[in-house]
C-alpha cells in the first residue's frame, strides 16, 4: 500500500461552488489519508488553486491547509498537476478546457460545459482523442431525496412509468430591498446567464436516469424582472430568462413537464421537486426526503371521495438506508477512482453535452413555436 498523491487544478476556487462544494471535499478526502483504492493504495488529492484575485487567493489556501495557489491559469496547466476542473464563471469555459485538454490534464468541469450543444460536443470530442478522462458534474442525482428516487426505479417500483413532474425555483430578489442571492453574470448573456442554460442541465441528467431519456420539447420562456441591481449597487437591464415552462416527450412515449422559475414563491415541500407516477406507484422527491404511494394504498381521490381528505397522510416517506455523504464527495470519489483506478465514470463530456442541448431546444423551441426533437449525441 502505498500514497499518491494527485495534483487538481481548481480553477474558480474563490467563488461559492469551487470552495464550498470542491475545495472543501477534495481538502477532506485529503485530511482522511486519501481514497482508497482496490489495490489499498490511497489517492490523495492535492488542490491548486486558480483565481483572478491573489489576496483572496492566498487567504483561502491558508485557511485551507495549502500554500498552493497562482492567479496563472496558463503557468498551472503547465505544471504536473493531473486534473482540471473549471468552476469559474460559465462565459469562457470552453476555451479554458481546451487548454487543459491540449496539456494533457483529465478533465472533471461544472456545467454547463459550453454555450451550444456543438461546442460542448467538441470538448468531448478533444478529451476522447486526446485520451484524458472526462466528465462534468452531475450532483443532483446523489442529494439524499433523488437518490432515493434512483433506487425506487432500479428496484422496480413504479412498474411501467407513466409521467415525470419537475417543479423547481424560489423568489430571487432583485437588489431593490434585499439583496440578489445569484451574482449578477447570472442574468447577462454575454456572461453566460440564463435559468435555461444553468438549470436545464440539471433537468436533463435527473429526467434521463430517473425517469428515460429526453426525445422532444416544447417550451416558453419569460423573464418577470427585467432590471436588477448589481453587487456595486448599480442597476443594470437583464437579457436573459429567469422563468422556464417546458412540456417534453421521453423515450417510450413518457410526458414529462419542467416549472422552473427564479421568480416564484414556494409552497411545497422544497425549492425542487421531483414526481415520478407509474402503473405501480408514484414517487415524490425533494433534495433531501422521498415519499411512496403504492398502488395497492392509492386511495379513491376522485369526486366526492375526495372531500375533506387528507391528500399527505397516505403517502410513506422512504427511510435513509442509502449512503450520505456529501453530493459533491460522491462526485469527486467516482471521478478519482476512474483516473486512479479506471473504475467505469457515467457522466462523461458527452453527458455534458446532452444537458447544454436540452437548454438549447428550449430556446429553439420558444423561438419557433413548436416542437423540436432532440438529436442523439454520442462519440
């Protein structure tokens, strides 16, 4: 048995995601002694950290335990360091992993990896040809409540599935009074904003594995607040959607529905919902709790049966028999062990690729008014 230690470029480490959700889980495996792999060697992740800002910088990798950090994207990929992974703003993402593809750095990015479904194929296409590990982050799937709904479908729960419901979003305010909880590249195009492009991405892996893959869509999009204010204080016009209504066809005939908004109130159980009905029993999920309908304890909820009833006492919550560690570990350990020990990786470039299409035919969709099919992506 022995330690390796593997450099991992993070690029973006001072911003929320790269240092709460990546820096923060790399910097435990690392204090655990590594991950251990099949042969009992442990791999033990060793961060570098890539900023635009070097006090920032330097502040976080001292509270953090590592002196390694360098506001020198391109002196980083020049270095030993193994993996990249981009979680900087999304404007750019593309250019800066072909870089690292170039290098010869396996690759493990944020969604959406690029602006258009072809540009996102041709980083797939890059990393496969220059034969680098691939993939992009899929974290949804391992939050406790979905994780559970990955289970229920593997164990044959719901018999023949007949429908999938997204409903997802919450108020994001504006600046006026409270502060905005999104930065604002959010909400410009040019920085690569949009609630179709950042969430569809999520929509599209989540529909594809818990319910079946994504054939068609139709779609309307709107934006409820055209100005904002800013992080200076200044107010500024967005271009882009905040509101997504999408009706979508899924392999073997499924409807499935997505309401996603950033300018809506919540009264459900979670700020995203997943509901998956079948011939057999239905599902409910939010990030963290499941909830079960069998169909021999579907009561008669139609006419006056339904009356006075309550609707939530004859649904069962799911308990928590499943692994919980953080999503973002889980992501991290999968994508380790496929470069340490080229253990098999699901969610890989081309997976990204599918999430970046899907926000694409929404657009289309809106524009042209119709249905538009989704092209089947591979390498």
């Amino acid at each position: 048995m022995a330690d390796r230690h593997i450099g991992v470029i993070i690029n973006g480490a001072t911003g929320r995601m790269g240092t709460t959700q990546h820096l923060r889980h790399l910097m435990d495996i690392r204090a655990e002694g590594g991950l251990k792999l099949k042969n009992g060697d442990h791999l033990v992740p060793d961060p570098l950290l890539v900023g635009r800002d070097a006090a920032r910088l330097a502040a976080l990798a001292t509270s953090h335990g590592t002196g390694r950090w360098t506001t020198d994207l391109a002196a980083a990929l020049a270095g030993p360091d193994a993996i990249y992974m981009d979680c900087s703003a999304t404007g750019g993402r593309p250019e800066r992993t072909k870089a690292a593809i170039a290098a010869g750095k396996h690759i493990h990015i944020e969604k959406p990896t690029a602006p258009t479904a072809a540009a996102a194929m041709e980083l797939a296409q890059l990393a496969h040809a220059a034969g680098v590990k691939h993939g992009v982050i899929q974290d949804k799937l391992f939050l406790p409540g979905f994780a559970k709904l990955m289970f229920l479908k593997r164990s044959g729960f719901f018999g023949r599935i007949v429908s999938a419901r997204i409903d997802a979003g919450s108020w994001i305010f504006d600046g006026e009074l409270q502060t905005c909880q999104r930065p604002s590249w959010n909400y410009r195009k040019a920085d690569g904003g949009g609630l179709a492009l950042d969430m569809m991405a999520h929509w599209r892996y989540m529909l594809d594995h818990l319910a079946a893959p994504v054939v068609r869509v139709a779609a309307q999009i709107t934006t409820a607040l055209p100005t904002r204010i800013d992080e200076a204080g200044q107010r500024y016009t967005v271009d882009v959607e905040d509101t997504v209504h999408a009706l979508l066809t899924l392999e073997g005939g499924i409807p499935a529905t997505v309401t996603n908004s950033w300018a809506t109130r919540v009264r459900r159980d979670d700020t995203m919902c997943v509901q998956i009905d079948g011939t057999l029993g239905s599902a409910v999920a939010g990030r963290n709790r499941c909830y079960t309908q069998a169909a021999a304890n579907t009561p008669e909820a139609f006419g006056g049966a339904a009356l006075g009833m309550d609707f939530l006492e004859h649904w069962t919550e799911v308990p928590d028999t499943l692994p919980v560690a953080p999503p973002f570990r889980q992501c991290w350990e999968l994508f380790l062990r496929h470069v340490g020990e080229d253990a098999p990786y699901g969610p890989t470039l081309v997976e990204g690729a599918k999430a970046v299409q899907l926000a694409e035919l929404v657009y289309r969709s809106h524009a042209e008014g119709r249905w538009v099919e989704a092209e089947r992506l591979s390498l």
